[in-house]
C-alpha cells in the first residue's frame, strides 16, 4: 500500500514533471542550435555540435519516458494485483 502511495504522490508526478521540463529544454536547445547554425562560419561544425545536442537531449526525454512508463507498470500490477485479492474475498464471502 505504501509502495501505491509513493508512485501516486511522488514517482509518477515527478516523472511528469522531468518530462516537462525535457520538453522545455529541447526547445531551447532547437533555438540554440537553429541561431548558431545560422550565425556558424564552419556550417560543419555547427551541425555536428547540433548532432551532440539532439543526441544528448532525446537519449535524456527517452529514459525518462522509460523510467515513467516502468513506474506506471508498476502501478497497474499493484492495482490488478489489489483487484484479485479483492476478487477471492468477494468469492470467500458468496460461498
């Protein structure tokens, strides 16, 4: 039960909360990347600089996609797993 109250109160909202502020921070890295692109001399160099960023910013928004979606799991189970034992009271109780 506990361990329900923690992913309600803490894990998932927190999760919520790293993806939007990934969301906000790959905008500013888009906007950083599109001005130095366009002020770069050496187009190369800017664009493998912008390659770095991407990389760097959507591997973050993914592990926290997968760190949020392993916490959802989470909850489903304990939920099915609150729903079963449910189940077999309410078969206790009929027979």
């Amino acid at each position: 039960m506990a361990e329900l109250q923690m992913l309600l109160e803490e894990e998932i909202p927190s999760g919520k909360r790293a993806l939007i502020e990934s969301y906000q921070n790959l905008t500013r890295v888009a906007d950083y990347c599109e001005n130095n692109y366009i002020q770069a001399t050496d187009k190369r160099k800017a664009l493998e600089e912008t390659k770095a960023y991407t990389t760097q910013s959507l591997a973050s928004v993914a592990y926290q996609i997968n760190a949020l979606a392993n916490n959802v799991l989470q909850l489903l189970d304990i939920q099915a797993s609150q729903l079963r034992r449910m189940e077999s009271s309410i078969n206790h109780i009929s027979q």
